[in-house]
C-alpha cells in the first residue's frame, strides 16, 4: 500500500473529528485524562509516542476502522 494524498486527508479529518470518548471507548486514553486528549488534539507525534505499544496498536486499530484501512482490503488492492 502507498500512503497517497487522499489517506493523508482522511487521516486529518480523523484527527479533528474524533472526540475523547471514542478513545476512551478503544482503550486508547483513560476516561477523564485530560492530559492525554490535550495531547491528542495538539501534540499528536508526542501523544504517538508516549503511547505505550498496546494502546498504539488500539489507535492504529481506530484509525483503520474509520478510515477502512483493514489489512484484508489493503491485501486485495494490491
């Protein structure tokens, strides 16, 4: 798969529309840790990689979901 002009702007629109619950509700964030969905929405390289490995791969999950990136579409396009 190529990361092209149109994922990156899906990616943006995933990051300003997805609000603190729906991390919450993907084991992205803990509910009521303002730090961390203060960092999400301005520092989201540093949230990134303050993230530990398990919840990295919960928000990877997240944004394939959203974005319907699955790897079994991916596989089928290439």
């Amino acid at each position: 798969m190529t990361f092209d002009a149109n994922t990156l702007k899906r990616l943006a629109y995933f990051l300003v529309n997805t609000d603190m619950s729906e991390l919450v509700e993907a084991g992205v964030i803990s509910e009521g840790n303002n730090d961390q969905w203060k960092r999400f929405n301005h520092d989201f390289d540093v949230f990134v990689i303050k993230l530990p490995d398990d919840r990295r791969q919960k928000l990877c999950d997240l944004i394939n979901d959203r974005l319907g990136l699955r790897a079994s579409v991916l596989e089928a396009a290439e």
